[in-house]
C-alpha cells in the first residue's frame, strides 16, 4: 500500500520538477521573463501548499485513501490544461490544478507511515518512500528532455497525466484503510477540525521548525525543479538534452540521501545540531554555484546538494517527535505547508532577483543562487535561536 501511495508522490515530484526542462521551450513559445517563469513554476507550488491544511483535515475526517482519490483527479485536469493551452494564463491554471490534486500526495503517505509503523522507524521509512518518490525527478531529466526535444514541451504534459491516470487507478485498487474496532475515529466538524490547527501555532517551537522548513526543500527544488537546466545553458551553452542529463544525475543521486540519512537519523538534539550543520554546508554549495563560474564546479555541487537534501528527512522526524501523537497528522500537514509555501515563495522571489539582475546588467545566475544560500544562512540562525521543542529531546531518545 505504501508503494502504491507513492505513485501518486512520485507523479507530484514530476510535476514540481518539469520547469527545469521546460523553461527553455516555455520562454520561447510565449516571451516569457525570468519572472515569469518564477511565477509558472510557483504556482504549483502555492497551490500545493495552501491546501495542506484542508487536506490534513481531509485525512482526518475521511482516511487517506479517500482523500487522495479525490483529489488527485485535479492533477490529471491540470496536466490536460497545461498541455492544451493556448497563452500563458491556461498554462498557470493547469499548474494551479496540478498543485491542488498533487496537494495529498507526501501527506498521505507521511500520515499512513505514522499510523502504521513504529515510532522508531519513522524515519527510516520516510527516507524510504522520499527516495522511491524521487524517481519521479528522473523523468523529468533525460527522458523528458528528449521528448520536449524531439515533439513540444506540450507532449510532456500529456505523458504525465497518462501516468497520472495510471497512479490513480493503483490506489484505488491496492490501497485499503481497515477500521481499527479498538481504536473508534471521533466524529468531528470540518470547522472544528481547522480550529485543531490552532494548537500547533500556540506551541513556540513551531516557528522555528516551519521557517526552516520553508527553505530546505525549497532551495533544492528551486535548483533542480527551475534554474539548473537555464544556468547550464546560458553560462556554459549546454544542450536542452545535455542539461536534461545533469538534472537526471542530480535526480539519481537525490534518490539515496533520504534512505541514506534516516539511516543515521540519531534523536534528542544531536538530530537538531546535525540539521543545522547540513543547512549550513548546503548554503555554501548554492553560493558555491552562484559565485564560481565554472561548468565542473557547478555539476559537482548540485549533484551534492542532490545528495545531502535527504537531511530534510531529520525535519521530518523532528516534527514526529516535537508534537504529541494527537497533533501528529496536523503538524505534518503544517510542515508540509510550510515546506510547499517557502517553494512557491523563493521561486518567485528568486524570478525577481534574476529580472531585477538583468535590468541592472548584472549575472542573473549568481543573484539567483545568492539569494538562496542567503536565506538558507537566516533560517538556520531562526532554528537555532528560537525556542526548541521541550519535550522532544526526551521522545528522540527513547
């Protein structure tokens, strides 16, 4: 069931990801600006993360299967949309509906993970089902490029909802929720099930968590999902398939970080420290990249941002642990917002930067990857002097 749940999160991961070999295409059909293009790629993104909440509800009130068999539908739509489109604005609004039937997909499988192992596993689990759903990265590098290449970036979209439609239907058929007699589900309104949520914002630790959380995932994402493909273009006039074949190996390797990592997850605050120590390592990689033009140094640190992303796994495990079990659907699917909503954020912030750049005759690649390893240096200091979560030195080490 966990491997069927992660059709879905895979599809998600394409999806979020189709930027980097698209913008090319993109830019030329409809004379897009860099922050354009920021914005085509955030609006899934935004979509996706604004209705963490609701889908958070969702799986409370109806279970995960329900919920993601719902909305997922949208996604196909969307794809439709997207490769239809005739401007700009339909190619947002297909981005926009992808966002919201993608909006379940980590969600459910992180929710069903912690319903039905073991606390001690969680993490190694997690790793598991982020590196399976990392294979979605890798058809958008080589394999889609050579599709946008050969036929329109048009053809991409259509792939995706043919496999969407087929991610669909395994859910349907292999997943399965079997009431727990032991364990009755308490009935309770839409509206009070938001109010919940409330008691996650009242613990002052929260802040900390999600605002780092906010630019983790996202500076990966912006990298490999946005600004390598156009980067390694532009600066070192790479091919559509070549930089397609940098994304695939970034992709390759992104898949054994998060297994990799859950392996080593250690709870209490040595998770915390090594949390940091990673952020701090990954924000030089970026101004590594942004400030040192030279084609090899540039592949070689996005291939280890590729593998030390899987840190975000210790995130994950800090959330469980952080928050009583009641509260630990909610604070994921707060997490998960937060993680989405920083995406949409830093891609269009850094959309505004490169057109901000380039209006001022300035390198727009290393105002880009500037802007990233400077906000990843200021969430770091936010999680580390914010307020900790009291009780989850004692959990993580139990």
């Amino acid at each position: 069931m966990v491997l069927a749940l992660c059709t879905a999160f895979a599809l998600s991961q394409a999806y979020r990801t189709v930027g980097a070999i698209m913008a090319g295409p993109l830019q030329a059909d409809y004379r897009l600006s860099a922050q354009a293009l920021g914005l085509f790629s955030g609006a899934f993104h935004f979509a996706f993360g604004a209705m963490q909440l609701f889908m958070g509800v969702g799986i409370d009130l109806h279970g995960v299967r329900r919920t993601v068999l719902t909305a997922f539908p949208l996604a196909i739509v969307g794809a439709v949309i997207s490769a239809l489109s005739p401007g700009f604005g339909w190619l947002i609004a297909g981005q926009v509906l992808i966002g919201i039937g993608c909006a379940p997909a980590f969600l459910v499988c992180s929710v069903f993970i912690a319903r039905h192992f073991p606390s001690t596993s969680f993490a190694s689990v997690s790793g598991l089902v982020l590196g399976l759903g990392g294979v979605g990265m890798l058809v958008t590098g080589t394999p889609l490029a050579w599709l946008v290449d050969s036929y329109s970036w048009r053809s991409g979209f259509w792939a995706l909802a043919v496999a969407s439609v087929l991610a669909w239907f395994s859910i349907l058929v292999m997943v399965r929720e079997p009431a727990d007699p032991d364990e009755p589900v308490a009935k309770e309104s839409p509206i009070a099930a938001l109010r919940r949520f409330g008691a996650l914002f009242a613990m002052p630790h929260t802040v900390g968590i999600m605002v780092l959380g906010a630019v983790t995932y996202a500076a990966f994402i912006s990298l490999r999902g946005l600004w390598l493909g156009p980067l390694l273009m532009e600066r070192h006039g790479y091919s559509l398939v070549q930089s397609g074949n940098v994304a695939l190996a970034v992709s390759v390797i992104s898949l054994f970080g998060p297994p990799l990592f859950g392996r080593l997850d250690r709870g209490g605050p040595v998770r915390r420290r090594r949390i940091l120590a990673c952020c701090g390592i990954y924000a030089a990689l970026f101004a590594a990249i942004g400030f040192f033009h030279s084609a090899w140094m540039e592949v070689g640190c996005a291939l280890v941002i590729g593998l030390i992303s899987g840190f975000i796994v210790w995130q994950y495990a800090d959330v469980r642990n952080a928050y009583p079990p009641e509260l630990t659907g909610r604070a994921m699917a707060v997490f998960t917002m937060a993680m989405f909503l920083g995406v949409a954020l830093m891609q269009w912030l850094t959309g505004v930067a490169a057109s901000i750049a380039q209006a001022q005759g300035m390198e727009p690649y290393a105002v880009v990857q500037g802007t990233i390893a400077l906000l990843l240096v200021a969430a770091c200091m936010a999680f580390a002097w914010l307020p900790a979560p009291a009780g989850a030195v004692a959990r993580g080490g139990q």
